[in-house]
C-alpha cells in the first residue's frame, strides 16, 4: 500500500475509533463565556472580520483584538498596560503584541494552530453551536442572520429572540458535540414540566433544582419516562432527596455505572446552575420558591406550547454545516408571539414583593458586587445576567429609598416579576421611568464601560430623554455604571448644552449615597 493510501486508511480507522468511542455525557455548555453580553460582545468584534479567509495568523490577530476591546484580560502584563486597561484606554499595536507574545496559551484545539488561534477557536465555538457565525481554518467567516441580529446595537431587543430561536432547536448530540444522549435539553425540560404541574399530586411549582442533575443526564427525548421517576422519586423521599440518591441516580441509574469523571458539586451545584442561566435567556422559565424551583413562565405560555408542538420531534444531522443551516434559520411564528404584558398595577406589586425580600442593606451590596465584579452568593440574583441584574436592582434600590415615588421598569419579567432581559430601549423608552409629584425623572443604566459605553449608550439615552419629556417637561435623567467614561461625559455636556436636555452621570458607588442622603430624587446638581 503506498504511503498516501495508507495515510489515509489511518485516518478513517481513527474517525472510526473516534465515533465509536462516543459515550453518554451530561450536557455541559462551555463555561469559557458564560454570560450572553460576554458572547455578544466577543461576536462584535468577530463581526469586523465577517467574510474574511480564517487562518491561524488572522485567530491570533482576532484574540488581540478582544484583549484590546477588554473582553479577556491574560495574567501577564505591564505595569504601563495594566494602568492603561485601568483607565479604559486603548491599547497600541505594539502593546497588544508584546501581550500576545508573554502570554502564550498552553491550548490546543483540532484544526488550529497550538496558542491564540486554538484559544479564538474556545472562545467562539459555542456560537457555532448556536447558529451564530461558522468559521473553519482556511474558509470564510460567514455570519449567520440570526448572528447578525445578536450584534445589533440598534435592537439589543433582540437578543432574548436570538437565544430562544437557538435552545428550541439546540440537540445534546449535534454534530459538534458527537455524544450518545439524544434528545433537545429545553423542550424535554419544558415536557417534564408540564406534566409535573399538571399532576395534581404535586404543589404545581415546576421541577426542583435537585430534581434537574436528572434532565442534564437524562439520555433521550422520553419525557414522559422522566416524569415517572421524578414521581418515583418525589414519592419516596418528597421534595428534598439527599445528594446521595441523586448522584446514584444520575450514575448509576441513568448511565448504568459507567460515568465517574466528575465530582458530586459539579453534579449538584455547577451543572445545574449553568443550565439554568442558559434556559432563562429564552424567557420561558421562572424561579420560584426562592431559587429551589424551575417552572414554566405563564406570561409566554403562547411561546411554550407553539415550541414543544413544533420542537418535540426533530430531524438530525450528520454534518456540521447541515446543523449550522438548521440552527442558523429563523423561526418567524416563534419570534412573532407578543409577550403577555403586565400591568402598572402588577409592576407595582412586583417590586413591593421583592423589596419585602431585599432589604436596602442587601440591595446596596449587590450593587457593589457588581462594581468590584464579584459573583454574588445570592440563589436568586446569581441566575441574572449582570446587565438585567443591575436594572433589577435599581429599580428596587429606588423604591426602597423613594416608596411615594411611582417606579415603573421596562425590562420584560416573568410570572415571579423577575427581569428576563433588559429593557432595551424598545420603542425608544428608557430602562426605567419614575414619577415624583410633577417631575419625571429617567434612569438608564449599562455595565458597559470605557469606548463601548460612550459609543452604545449616550446617542440612545438623548433619544429616550426626548421622548420621555414629551409626557413630563419636567424632565431629568440619571445615567448609572460601574465607572464613566471620559468620552461619555463629554458627550453628555454637549448634550446639556445643545439639546437642553439634562442627563446626571453617576458611578454605581455614586448613585448609591446620593440617593441615601437626597430626600427627592429629582436632581439638577
């Protein structure tokens, strides 16, 4: 056999080997970018390359480029760039090489370069998955439309659309992943649910956290088998099994004994977490019982039946770019359900019932955590991105401090009044509108920081004061994030000066004493 038949018989025995070592897993979502603005900024950058010819050198070129718009920060750095990323000043060319160059990446994934390239390739392959770009090594970056509409900075509306139209689809055993379970992990979650709540046995508050290790295991799409164990087990020993039987179950029960690799947290704590925050970017799922219940979001019941009528059943794909195709389509009667809106009333209500749950003590903290970008320990709060975070807990801090003051946040919530997304300027309101006496004061709020902030925020911000004091004249704004930018303040005084229009720029720390010592919150400083 001459060497290039023989090149290749090695290479088919081994895909053979490798298909056939493909084994049952739970389902676990890359933790590289956890958060969905982390994602949707990294594709912001990939987006000024889109249609370009992928190569390794282009990857680590494309990896600098995230450094300098300060989405990954490596270990090894300068002082001189350390106080340069401190002061959210752009970085040379010659800085962003010299970091590539001290900070070599130990990394290697198929197909790329070991380093940076291998590095881009961790970082973005989870939008693959998703349906956003597809790229390979030596072939166009080519943007999906559904990826296009992730990055709009004119409609971050559509950022909840974006992941809905991906988990309704998203299969555990794609092409990507080459895993034995077979089944799509939200709809089989969305069946269980529904068949638990509708089971008059039960309390009707959806499936317990404890109960969820067993949909990330689970190996098919027989959402009626799990349903019968969850009863089996809610039978036995209730709603609090111990950890003990879970992960037996998990192990042993589910994968015949044959899945040892990771420890009881992961299996208890981190895996179900992470599904979590993955499952509520679609807007179908709420918290209840203060984090100890997953259920299903009442106000987008339309949404939930048209998805597990149409997703239930499902065709799969041998190929990568077969599945990308699939992923990458728009479903246009799953986006065009309206979402139940909520009354004044009900807005009302909601934050009365969290204030009841957050003391201002606790709000303040929060918030802080959010300066200092520390996790936040709450088995709420964790589950919301930092963006809707921030607005949730403005809205609360303001009613805690104002009660008199009418609060009306604009950000889409759940049956529980908890935010599923940011408010997005849809319509061009702001984020979050209050009533003191005749005076209407806007509050937008942003964790962006540095270049993004002045060139996302401000522009937006004018256009919603403008439509804002078209009901109150008597109009103001507060415009709160971690830090503000310079340039971000520039801007604001022109707008002070040219649009007569008053916008309060103020740190998150800052906003945070001036409404513990102000009486009213309407302020022209």
């Amino acid at each position: 056999m001459g060497k290039r038949k023989l090149k290749k018989s090695l290479l088919l025995t081994t895909k053979s080997m490798r298909k056939r070592q493909s084994e049952y897993k739970p389902l676990l979502f890359t933790t590289t970018l956890r958060n969905p603005e982390r994602l949707k900024w990294f594709l912001g950058v990939l987006k000024n390359y889109n249609g370009q010819i992928l190569t390794n050198d282009l990857a680590k070129k494309i990896s600098g480029e995230i450094i300098r718009n300060g989405l990954y920060r490596p270990t090894n750095l300068s002082n001189i760039v350390k106080n340069k990323i401190k002061a959210k000043e752009s970085l040379t060319d010659n800085e962003i090489a010299r970091i590539l160059k001290d900070n070599p990446q130990n990394h290697k994934e198929a197909g790329f370069d070991k380093g940076w390239p291998s590095r881009f390739d961790t970082w973005f392959k989870i939008a693959k998955e998703l349906g956003f770009v597809f790229y390979r090594n030596g072939e166009k970056i080519r943007f999906s439309e559904v990826g296009l509409m992730l990055v709009d900075k004119e409609h971050p509306e559509f950022e909840q659309q974006v992941f809905l139209n991906a988990f309704v689809k998203y299969q555990s055993n794609s092409p990507f992943r080459r895993v034995l379970n077979e089944n799509v992990p939200l709809i089989l979650l969305l069946e269980v649910i529904a068949r638990l709540d509708n089971d008059q046995a039960f309390n009707g508050s959806g499936i317990s956290k404890l109960e969820l290790p067993l949909i990330i295991f689970w190996k098919n799409n027989n959402s009626e088998e799990l349903y019968k164990l969850i009863k089996k087990i809610r039978k036995r020993y209730g709603y609090n099994p111990s950890s003990e039987v879970i992960v037996d179950i998990c192990l042993n029960q589910i994968m015949g004994g044959r899945f040892k690799k990771f420890n009881h947290k992961s299996i208890l704590g981190d895996y179900p977490d992470e599904f979590i925050r993955k499952m509520r970017l679609t807007g179908l799922i709420s918290i209840r019982g203060g984090g100890r219940f997953i259920d299903i979001n009442r106000n987008e019941q339309k949404k939930v039946n048209y998805a597990i009528a149409n997703y239930s059943q499902y065709k799969k794909y041998d190929t990568e770019e077969e599945y990308f195709e699939y992923m990458s389509r728009i479903d246009r009667n799953l986006i065009s359900f309206e979402s139940k809106s909520i009354s004044l009333k009900e807005a009302e209500r909601y934050l009365a019932k969290w204030n009841d749950i957050y003391s201002w003590d606790k709000i303040k903290e929060e918030m802080l955590n959010l300066v200092k970008r520390r996790l936040t320990k709450d088995d709420i709060l964790k589950y919301l991105s930092n963006p809707i975070r921030l607005e949730f807990l403005v809205a609360l801090a303001v009613k805690s401090k104002f009660p008199k003051i009418r609060v009306v946040p604009n950000y889409p919530c759940d049956d529980e009044g908890l935010p599923t997304a940011t408010a997005a300027g849809i319509g061009d309101k702001g984020d979050i509108e209050c009533y003191e006496d005749i005076n209407g004061i806007l509050i937008e709020v942003t964790m962006s920081e540095g270049r993004t902030q002045t060139v996302m925020e401000v522009w937006p911000i004018t256009r919603h004061l403008e439509e804002f004091k078209k009901a109150r004249n008597n109009s103001m704004c507060y415009f709160i994030a971690p830090t503000i930018f310079k340039d971000s303040e520039r801007q604001i005084e022109y707008v002070k000066s040219k649009e007569k229009l008053y916008i309060l720029p103020k740190t998150i720390e800052e906003f945070l004493r001036h409404i513990d010592k102000n009486e009213l919150l309407y302020c022209k400083e």
